[in-house]
C-alpha cells in the first residue's frame, strides 16, 4: 500500500510541475481583466530604431551579395 502512496505523490509532484507554465500564463492573463500580455497594436508593426536598424542591416548585406 506504501508504493502506492508514493507513486501517487510522486506523480502529483511531476503533474504540478509539468501545468506550472499554464497555470502562472492563465494567472497573468486573468491579472489584466484578460488583456493580451504586452503592448500589442491592432495594424501591426510600427516604425522604430531596432525594425529600421534592421532593415538596413538586411539591405547592406544584400546590395554586398549582389556585387559578388
């Protein structure tokens, strides 16, 4: 009966562990009245340094490809 015991703990201890990221996700989506987690914008991604950077970065080693 002991084994049994001790699976069922065990068992309990692999499943609380395996639904801890759901259970803290459902938390912190509940905390904002079910907002999205973050800033989310409806029409998508606006311009900022790090896009901009980025796709200069992007074009550079392109046009250095194209040359080749």
């Amino acid at each position: 009966m002991g084994d049994v015991t001790e699976l069922f703990v065990v068992m309990f201890l692999v499943a609380a562990a395996a639904f801890a990221p759901l259970g803290y996700f459902i938390y912190r989506f509940t905390k904002n009245n079910a907002k999205p987690l973050g800033e989310t914008e409806p029409h998508g991604d606006s311009p900022s340094f790090v896009n901009e950077l980025a796709e200069t970065a992007i074009h550079f080693v392109k046009s250095k490809l194209a040359k080749k």
